[in-house]
C-alpha cells in the first residue's frame, strides 16, 4: 500500500482493514475496524483530516479529499462506490455513494442515503437522512425504502466478506 506523509502526519491503521496495494493514502487520515479500500482509490488529506470510520468501503477509483481545510468523514458501513468523488463533504451511516458520482464541498450527506450512478450533489447542499439522490444536479426523488436498505445492505455484506478474504490471502491487515 502506498501510504504517504504529507507535513509531519501519515495515515493511521486499524488492525482488521485491508488497504490495496494499488491504493493510495497521503496526509491525516484515520481508518478505523473494517475498512476496505480497493485498487486505484485516492485518499488525501493534505488540506484537513479524513476519518474513515467503521465498516467504510471504498470502491475502485473513488476520489475523497478534504479540500481546503474540510474535514471529512465517512460513516460506518457507507459505500464510496468505483469511481466515485467526495471533495470536501461528509457522508452519514449506511449511505451508498453510486458509480461515478460526486459529493462537493461542504456536502452533508443523511444517514441511509443513495446517491444514484452518476449523480452531482452540489456544495454546501444537506441530503436529509433516507434520501435517494440522481441527475446532474442531484435532486432528492424520494425517500429510501425498506428494500432500497435492503439492497444496500447485501452488498456492504458482500464487500465485507471479500474484505475478510483478503485480509486472509494477504497474511493480515498490512
């Protein structure tokens, strides 16, 4: 794993997580039990500090920086789906961030949120709690269902199995 020091702080790692070797970390970033972090994802914290918190699994390719002294943090068992941007803004418990999309500045997402493929959530924009999030700009369609948490559910479930699994295959946590 690439994990580098940026003004005298480098990432902190918890024990059970498994961070990609094609992953990369720089600056204040706390990972907490249970993080995944797949192949391609940028992590930086050069500008404020990130905390990843329990259960956060980060896809391939997603983007989360804590631009211009925005403090982040993702909430336990979200999903920063492949490719995905969170620049600057907060996201609750059990949210889905969807396959290329955008969260900017000062963002606050709502605990058990979707934000749809592609959708552009716009700085300084507050998604209440149990939102579903699509278009460009994103717009709060309705309200997340009981299958919706379902869904979403089972798939934080399936990465945390594979989590569990390379944990194994690679000897440990790091």
């Amino acid at each position: 794993m690439n994990l580098i020091e940026y003004e005298g702080k480098k990432p902190v790692l918890a024990n059970r997580i498994y961070v990609d070797p094609q992953a990369t970390l720089i600056g204040d970033i706390i990972v907490e039990e249970g993080v995944g972090i797949w192949p391609g994802a940028v992590i930086r914290a050069d500008e404020a500090q990130i905390v990843l918190k329990k259960g956060t699994m980060i896809l391939e390719n997603a983007v989360i920086e804590a631009a211009q002294g925005t403090a982040i943090t993702i909430s336990n068992n979200s999903i920063i789906s492949h490719g995905a941007i969170v620049h600057g803004a907060s996201i609750g418990k059990y949210c889905v961030i969807g396959i290329g999309a955008m969260v900017l500045d000062n963002a606050k997402i709502g605990d058990h949120s979707i934000i749809g493929s592609g959708a552009l959530v716009a700085p300084n924009k507050d998604i209440p709690g149990k939102s579903l999030v699509i278009g460009l700009p994103g717009k709060v369609v309705r309200e997340v269902n009981s299958s919706d948490i379902e869904a979403s559910k089972k798939e934080w479930e399936t990465l945390d199995n594979k989590l569990e699994q390379y944990i194994i295959i690679r000897g440990g946590a790091r």
